[in-house]
C-alpha cells in the first residue's frame, strides 16, 4: 500500500513553468530559428551553394525584412521577460531562493568541480540541484549576453542613420565593420551553441529523447524533479509538511 502511494505521489507534477514563460519561450525560439535560418542565407550570400537557400526565403530583400522583423521582435520578447521577471519578484510570485534562483551562486562553481569528478569516476554521486542547474544557468544567462552583442549590433545595422545620432565620428571608419563582426560571429556562434549545448542538454538526452515536454506544458512530474532537481524537491515537501 505504501509502494502504491509513493507511486502515486510520484506521477503527480507541478508547474514548473507558467503559460506566460511558455508563450516567451516560443516566441523567442521561433524568432531565433528565423534569424538563423535567413542570417546564415545573409551571411554566405556570395556563395553559389547559398543561392538555392536565400531564395527560399525571396531573395536577399525578403529575407533582410524578415531577418529584421524577426530580430526586432526577438529583442521585445526579451525586454517583456525582464519586466515580467520583475513583476513577478515584487508581487511576491517569485521568491530569490537558493534552491530556486536562477541567479549564479559560489554552489554553482562547486557543482561544476563535483560533476567533473562524478564523470571521471572519482565522486560516487552527482551534485544536488536546485530548480535549475549550472549548465541550465549558463544557458540562460548566455542568452543576455547575446541580446547584448548581437541585439544592440542588429539594431545599429538595421537602423543606420539613428545608430548615427549616437555613434562618435571619430570612430566612423571602423565602427561598422566592427559592429557588422560582432552581429555575424556572435550569430554563429550562438547557433552553434544552442543546436550542441542547448538541445543536447533539454532534448536529446536519452532520457528525454525526442524532447522534453515541459516547454509545452510547463510541468514536471514529481519523479523527474527529484531526481533531477532533488533540492527544490526537497523544499517542496518540506513546504507540504511530507
């Protein structure tokens, strides 16, 4: 009987995401697919290999004004998860934990020494995470450095002559160049990442494999939180009293 309510227990979930941080996330991806799928077509245009690709998407012309409604609508997703973040802390929503947070804490870089040790064979056991783990912190905190680089360039390539108003004049002879490097290679190099680091880490892995659904229906089950986020578990039943 007690195997059978632990059982029970264990295929029950919880929100781990609400609707809001869904609607985000696949704004942000889809936005992020489109930029990647008409930027690399931008990127390598000059290639005869390129050209059957760009053409899908109608041409240079046509993909730049995708690329840039694309990239200009990334940037508000962005902004509005910021606020909402913040709505969420002041209304008492979200609470800084050091189980739950997502902020990087001294823990994280010992977790990352206790992993590698794990993985070697000198540690028995994996570290305990909380909500979120040091790699899914990376991948998080990776995006705000890439909305910064690659963002702040975007703007200044597809809006010219405002990014004028606030570029000196003394650097007007190598600026652009600089600003069209940084949007280029920080793009690619944000591709990469995500198609090997970040769908490798959520989606396939072989315990998740094809994906994971919680992007889809923001809830995790009990099972899976304890095993891989043992210390939000943990506080979870201490909040229940279980």
């Amino acid at each position: 009987m007690q195997n059978q309510k632990n059982t029970l227990a264990n295929e029950q979930e919880i929100e781990r995401f609400d609707v809001i941080f869904r609607i985000q996330h696949v704004i942000m991806f889809t936005t992020f697919l489109l930029l990647a799928f008409t930027g690399w077509g931008l990127k390598y245009a000059e290639i005869d290999v390129s050209s059957w690709w760009i053409r899908i998407w109608g041409g240079p012309k046509t993909a730049g004004i995708i690329h840039r409604i694309a990239g200009v609508t990334m940037i508000c997703d962005f902004v509005f998860h910021i606020v909402y973040v913040g709505y969420q802390l002041l209304t008492g929503k979200m609470k800084i934990r050091k189980e739950t947070t997502i902020l990087p804490l001294p823990k994280d870089v010992k977790d990352v020494i206790h992993n590698f040790m794990y993985f070697i064979g000198i540690a028995k056991t994996k570290p305990k995470f909380g909500r979120f783990s040091y790699a899914q912190k990376f991948d998080y905190w990776a995006v705000f450095w890439g909305m910064f680089v690659i963002g702040l360039s975007g703007l200044c390539l597809a809006f010219p002559i405002q990014a004028s108003y606030f570029i000196p004049e003394w650097t007007t002879g190598w600026i652009w160049q600089l600003l069209a490097i940084m949007h280029s290679d920080e793009a690619l190099l944000a591709v990469v990442f995500i198609l090997f680091w970040h769908f490798y880490n959520e989606h396939l892995k072989p315990e998740v494999f094809p994906m994971s659904w919680v992007w889809l229906t923001g809830k995790i089950s009990l099972k899976e939180l304890k095993h891989k986020h043992p210390l939000e578990y943990e506080l979870l039943m201490k909040e229940k009293g279980e």
